[in-house]
C-alpha cells in the first residue's frame, strides 16, 4: 500500500455515489465552491492519517504528519474522511484527529496546503497560512459536536444478510459512537483508540485476550449470572401460571431458589432487590417506548451479543484479527441473537437492559439515555436495519 498517493488520485465513476453523509456534503460544498460549509462539515467529522502500524507501536503518543509534493513543487499535507479510507490492511492503521488538531498542528511552511479525501469527488484542497488555521480553529469552535447518537451508514458496507444482521446487533453502540454501524474495515474509531479500550475496558493486550474475551461474550457468560437467572424464574413462573406473576410471588420464588442454591443471605437479598430493579426499569422502558405495554424481557444474553459484534470490529481496528475472522464472530453474534428473541425491538429492549443492569443504577442516565436514543432512531429512521434487515 502506497500511504501518499500523487494527486489527482484514482479516477471515480460518473455518477459518484457518496460512501456516507460526510463525503455528500463535502462534494456538494466543493461543486458551488462553498468553504465554509466544507470547514463546518470538517469540524464535525473524524479525520484520519494513515500511518505504518510499526512506526505507532513503538511511539504510540507520537503522531507523524508526513508531507507530499509533486513534480511542480506544490506541497502539501492530506487526511482522510471515515468514507474514504483504504481498505484494512494489517501493516498500516490510522490516527484519529480533528479540524482542531490540524489547525493547531506545526505547519513550518506557509504554502503549504491541506488536502481532505485528494483525488475523490469528495475532495478538499484548502490553504494552510496562519490566517487560514485560525479561521479553521473558528469554524471547529463554532460548529463541533459530540459525534455520537447518529446512525450512520457506509453506502458500501453490509447491508443485507447475515454479516448486515450480526452488524446490526452492534448498532446501539455504533450509534453511540458515531460509527458507521454496517462497517467491517479499516478503522473503527482509530487504532490508538481502539488500543486504549481494550486495555482499559477489558484487559486486552494482545491477540489472545481479544479471543478470550470474544469467546466469553458469544458464550454469554461475560455479564453477572444474576439477571439471567431472574428472569428464568419469572419464565418458569409464567408458563406455569399461564401467564405474567404477581410480582411478589416472583420475588418470593427467585429467593426461595437462591436459598435453596446455598447461596448466602447477602445473594438472597441482592436477587430480591434486582427484582425489584427489573421491574422498575421495565416499567420505564414501556413508558419510553423501548417495550410494548404487556411487553417483558426475557434474557439478556443479547447484551453480551451485541458487545460482542462490537468487540470483533474494536479487534480488527487494533489489528488483533483479521477481517474474515471479525466477519465470521459477527454473524455468529447475529445468530445467536436471532435464536434468543423474536424481533429488533425486542433484542434491543433484552441488550439495554444488559447493559443499565450493569452500569446505570437506576441513574437513568448517560448508560440509560444513549440506548433510548439508539432505540428511537433504529426504530424510525429510514435506513435502519430493522427496517431493511429481516429478523428472521
């Protein structure tokens, strides 16, 4: 792979079809010669340098800018919009930056000039003087956002079948990091990022952690046991009744297993209260439309499924995997989700629970409102999966 392509680049067909919103915008923008709707779309998107994956390793805090120049002397510095990256190849990886960051960056040469997605019909060729980078620094003050709660598509990514639906099952987390959710490539967030996570989220270093981990996610048994066995009960008790259980008996039985299990006073009122716990949060959920008014959830194994399609892609960005084993635990993570629940909807009221289990507290907070928010949006806008990927 040639990291610092000549311009004017590869030639694109005509029509060009935009790989996702950023790109449209940058090439319409640029058709009417508009600059400064290309810096506010530059100040909300993630920029990317392309970078030897040996050279990060062994200076991980260090970020190398290198610069191009063609034939008749002209110089300058290029990145790359998250539609417009390469495909994944395992020697080279990407550094995450922003407009910020590159207006704030060493330029030594004044003629020196910027140069976004070089070569594509989404292309952006812009001056670097110091007056220049201090209107760019303006336009990212005045239009940067947080980059999360969007769904986001790759007009080039999976769409349909099984690697879309496995995908899909990640969606919630995509959209709240401002992902494309349909994207198995280069880069999920940024390689030093995704390093990050996975050392301090999950205790991963290295290729085999990232294994063990996927295999305990796919398993179900990465999330506490508790919630599961719950909701077993309240099934259990269901069937037998025909129907849904006084809460109070529902409560009483769970305990009685527990007691019955050995496990300790403290377990005993722990399940008692997580009852009480998934009866409050449900209630909410039906009054924010994540369940239907007799709706319930009956495992939420599909947490640890969901995280898991999430882990794959962390794996491939970090380089840990390759894009045909990513792919592979992907559609696994989707066929287990399809075998323990009956629609979207209902996986995703199971995957939120999960996870506000684990980390909200009945705070109803950052952990509660980013999958409300994801809920809403795979549930109504038109390019979501659910609306074009079949559950079953």
């Amino acid at each position: 792979m040639n990291p610092h392509p000549p311009l004017p680049g590869p030639a694109y067909a005509s029509p060009w079809a935009a790989p996702t919103v950023t790109e449209h915008l940058l090439h319409e923008a640029g058709a009417r010669g508009d600059v400064e709707a290309q810096l506010r779309v530059l100040a909300d998107a993630r920029l990317y340098i392309l970078a030897p994956k040996a050279e990060v390793d062994a200076e991980p805090d260090m970020v190398v800018w290198r610069s191009d120049r063609d034939g008749a002397g002209r110089s300058w510095r290029q990145v790359l919009t998250h539609g417009m990256l390469p495909p994944w190849h395992p020697e080279w990886v990407f550094h995450r930056v922003s407009l910020k960051w590159i207006a704030e960056f060493g330029w030594s040469d004044p003629r020196q000039s910027l140069v976004v997605n070089p070569g594509s019909p989404a292309q952006v060729l812009l001056p670097a003087t110091a007056q220049h980078r201090a209107m760019w620094l303006r336009c990212h003050a005045e239009n940067d956002r947080p980059s999360g709660g969007r769904l986001i598509a790759l007009r080039h990514g999976a769409l349909h079948g099984p690697l879309a639906h496995g995908l899909a099952c990640g969606a919630h987390l995509a959209i709240g990091n401002g992902v494309p959710w349909n994207e198995v490539g280069a880069v999920y967030r940024g390689y030093a990022d995704e390093l990050e996570l996975l050392r301090e989220a999950w205790g991963i270093t290295e290729r085999t952690g990232w294994q063990e981990q996927l295999k305990h996610l796919l398993d179900g048994r990465n999330s506490p046991p508790e919630p599961d066995f719950a909701l077993r009960v309240r099934e259990r008790l269901r069937a037998s009744l025909g129907g849904p259980p006084p809460v109070d008996l529902w409560r009483e039985t769970a305990a009685g297993h527990v007691q019955d299990l050995g496990l300790g006073h403290d377990t005993v009122l722990h399940v008692e209260e997580l009852v009480r716990r998934i009866v409050r949060y449900e209630a909410r959920f039906r009054a924010d439309g994540l369940l239907a008014p007799d709706g319930a959830v009956t495992t939420t194994v599909g947490y640890d499924y969901g995280r898991a399609v999430n882990l794959a892609r962390w794996g491939l960005s970090a380089r840990f995997c390759h894009p045909h084993e990513a792919e592979q635990a992907i559609v696994h993570a989707g066929a287990l989700s399809r075998s323990a629940y009956a629609s979207w909807e209902d996986f995703s009221a199971a995957y939120t629970l999960g996870r506000v289990l684990r980390f909200d507290d009945e705070q109803y907070g950052t952990y509660y409102e980013q999958n409300v928010t994801a809920h809403r949006l795979l549930a109504t806008d038109e390019g979501s999966p659910w609306r074009n990927v079949p559950w079953r």
